[in-house]
C-alpha cells in the first residue's frame, strides 16, 4: 500500500459526514443569500448569480440545490412563514392561558382572530411584493412547494377555527355558521386584500385597516348580544 493511499484512508463513513455536512452548511449559505437580498430587493431584481456570489457558491453549484429562480422565494420564505406561524398560536396560546377563568365574550373571540392576521399583516409589509409572490406561488406551484403553502393557509383556517369553535361553546358567538366556513372565508379575505393591493394601487401600509374592516363585516356578526 503506497504512502499516499495510507494518508488518505478514512474509517468508512467519515468522508460521507464530511460531505453531508459541507453541503447542510452550503444550502444553510444559500437560504440566508436569498432571504437577505429578497428583504431589500424584489424577487424579480435579484438573480441567482448574485445569490450564488452572497453565498459564497459557484452558480453551478447554486444549481444542484434549486431547480429554478422561482424554489429562491420558497427557500426563503417557507421557513420564516413556519416559525411565524409558531409564533401566532403560541401568541394565540399565551392569551388565552392569561385571560383564564374571567369572563369570555364574543369580542374577545373577535380579537383573537384579529390579532392572528394583524401578526400576518406585519409580515407581508416587510416586503409586500415577496410576500404576495410567495403567497400567490401556493396556488401556481406544484409538488410539495404546493403542499406546503396550502399547509400553512390550513395552520392558520385551523386556528380561526378553534377560537370560532371556542366562542361557540361558550355561546358567545352564534351557532348558525359553520366555523370552517367562516376560517375559510376570513382567510380568503386576507389572500384577496393581498392580491388586490398592487391591482388597485393601494398603499401595503394600509393592508391591516382594509383587512379588519372586512374581517370585522364577517365576525362582528357572530357576536351574541349577551356577550
């Protein structure tokens, strides 16, 4: 056995960790590129070499990790859409373990709802043109980038759900509606004010005021006089 070949010989798995983990650290390079440039630039201004060249990647090797411009935007989004909706329902969770045991009313429900799209609202304004792309990508993709924004639409309709379901009980909210339905709709509500935003050349900044007003038009209703 040569000189060189004893130097370079590695106990069977070694090379494939080192291996695995250069790439965890190349892909960890490249999602923070394209999160970094798509906070200041827009999805259509950026490009891969430059997302390459921020993480420190050949463009080649940029390409073994995506299979188009258009995985950058879920890349970078996807994750932080997760924790954000982590972050709501143990919002959501904190509230309702502080408020235990005192009266429960309608508009508290109300609130509850409001403070979970008000909470989406701040994300979609830090860059309002990525973030409809991104939300807009879960109806026009396909696979698993599909799944995952529906998964994350359903995290939410979920929520809303239970807070309806919580009212309901507690019959502080009326018991005629389905309260799907109505997730379904306020969801649907907030997808639209997003997509309508830049058709009717509305400012982002007023997402959350046109937002509650028809959130408020759908649940407000709900509420039992008695609550």
């Amino acid at each position: 056995m040569s000189e060189r070949s004893l130097s370079t010989s590695e106990p069977p798995g070694v090379s494939e960790g080192v291996r695995d983990r250069a790439k965890r650290n190349r892909l960890i390079r490249i999602r923070k590129a394209a999160a970094d440039l798509l906070v200041v630039k827009s999805f259509h201004q950026i490009t891969t070499k430059e997302v390459a060249q921020l993480a420190g990647v050949g463009e080649a090797t940029l390409f073994r990790y995506i299979s188009g411009k258009h995985d950058l935007l879920t890349m970078a989004y996807a994750d932080q859409m997760d924790a954000l909706l982590n972050r709501i329902e143990e919002d959501d969770a904190r509230q309702v373990a502080s408020t235990r045991g005192g009266p429960l009313t309608g508009q508290h429900q109300v609130d509850r709802i409001y403070q979970v799209y008000n909470t989406r609202c701040d994300f979609y304004l830090v860059n309002p043109t990525n973030a409809a792309l991104y939300l807009r990508e879960g109806f026009e993709a396909g696979g698993e980038t599909a799944a995952r924004h529906i998964a994350q639409g359903d995290r939410t309709i979920r929520l809303v759900a239970s807070i309806l379901q919580d009212g309901q009980r507690a019959r502080v909210l009326t018991d005629v509606v389905d309260p799907f339905i109505v997730a379904q709709n306020c969801h649907g509500t907030y997808i639209h004010e997003i997509d309508r935003t830049p058709a009717r050349g509305f400012d982002p900044a007023t997402i959350w005021d046109r937002l509650v007003a028809r959130l408020a038009a759908q649940l407000v209703p709900l509420i039992e006089r008695s609550s």
